[in-house]
C-alpha cells in the first residue's frame, strides 16, 4: 500500500504519470485499489498498447489528405454506439473501470482497421481511422488519460544515428544513385523493421522520417519495404 508523499513520488518516478493514472481508472472511485508491482506493470502493458495504437495509426495516415473530422464520430452510424457504451459507463456512478473496457474494445477495433489499412490505399478506411482516433482521443479526455502525459518517443541508438549520419554524407557528396547498392540502405530499413516487430513504432518512425528529411522514401510492401527517391 503506498502510504507516503515519498512513496507516490517514487511510484510516479518508476512508472510514470500516464500508468499511474491509467490505474487509477482501472477501478471504480470508490472500490480498493492495490497497489502492487504486478498490477502498476499490468497498467503500464495496457497503456502502452493505447499508444502504439495511436502511432501507428497516425503513421499510416500521415501519406493521406484528409479534412479535419471534428466530431463528425457523434453521427457515425458504428461509432456512435460505442461512445453510447462508454458514456453510460461514465453515467453508471462514475464506473472508469466499465468506460475503461469499452475503450480498450474499441482499441482493438482500430488496430484491426490499421492492419487492413496496410494492406493497401483506402481513402474511405483512411477517413474511418481519423474518425475513430478522434473519438479515442475525447475518451482519453474524459478518463484523464491524454496524450500530454505519455513519455517521450524513443531516442535512436547509435548505430542507428551513425548510419544516417553517413548517408547524409553521401547525399551531401552527391552520391545518392548509389545508395541502392549501399549496405547503409539495407541496415536502416533492418533497423527500422525490428523497432515495429518490438512494437517501438516512435524510433521506427524518426527513422522513416529522418529519410524523408533527406529525399528519400520508405514504402511498406507485403513481405518487404523498397526505398524510392521523393
């Protein structure tokens, strides 16, 4: 049980503020919570299936001209229901525990929709995503779990920082036509490939962006990811 300033000090130092509220929620106001290891890490696995949802979801938008949706969710004919569910939760005496499983199903709904969106271009998928993360986004709101009090993205190790800082040397040379044959290509999307199989989609991220950055493009294809000059 913590019992002490110095022990939520060190609770928020150790797991930070996002798990901590994200446990918070995961009972009634009202209900015992126990505050052990086991249930603190239990709250910080979930918390981090919400953010890589959200990133990888946005990544995938991000190659997408879409209009700003507001809260177009609210007319939605399948979106609508679920913010229903969630707000009865919150009517049923405060029950975060109950909102809390109606946003985690519905989590799971857009990692499904982010998988097909994958697959291939879909303006309508597309759309349907940026609706559903904006509803997400007004459920974190609600909870008092938003994106403010998520950690930073990763940092990049080293060999990954020392390959683009070679390939920038060879673009400033003029040598990007040779980049294709280079092991530095192959070595980054590598690197790149093993930070989204870790599900670290923020370092797998800063590097698909740092290439943009140079002019050159990164595209996911079934079994395999080719590079093309922008």
């Amino acid at each position: 049980m913590v019992q002490t300033l110095t022990e939520i000090r060190a609770m928020l130092d150790a797991y930070g503020p996002l798990t901590v509220r994200y446990f918070l929620t995961s009972a009634r106001y009202r209900d015992k919570l126990d505050f052990t290891d086991d249930n603190l890490n239990a709250a910080r696995s979930a918390q981090q299936r919400l953010i890589t949802a959200t990133r990888e979801a946005r990544r995938l938008l991000r190659v997408y001209d879409l209009p700003e949706v507001g809260e177009s969710w609210r007319s939605d004919e399948q979106l609508a229901p679920v913010w229903q569910e969630f707000s009865a939760a919150m009517n049923d005496d405060f029950n975060t525990a109950r909102a809390l499983g109606a946003m985690n199903q519905f989590i799971t709904a857009i990692n499904q929709a982010t998988t097909e969106l994958e697959k291939g271009r879909d303006e309508a998928l597309a759309g349907s995503i940026a609706m559903r993360l904006a509803m997400l986004s007004r459920m974190r709101w609600v909870l008092g779990i938003t994106e403010e009090l998520e950690p930073a993205d990763t940092e990049l190790d080293e060999d990954t920082l020392a390959g683009l800082r070679g390939l920038v040397s060879k673009l400033s040379n003029g040598a990007s036509e040779e980049i294709a044959s280079d092991e530095l290509m192959s070595h980054l999307i590598e690197l790149r490939a093993s930070a989204r199989k870790s599900k670290d989609f923020a370092a797998a991220d800063t590097i698909r962006n740092g290439l943009q950055e140079l002019g050159i493009l990164l595209e996911d294809k079934p079994g395999e990811t080719i590079w093309k000059k922008a």
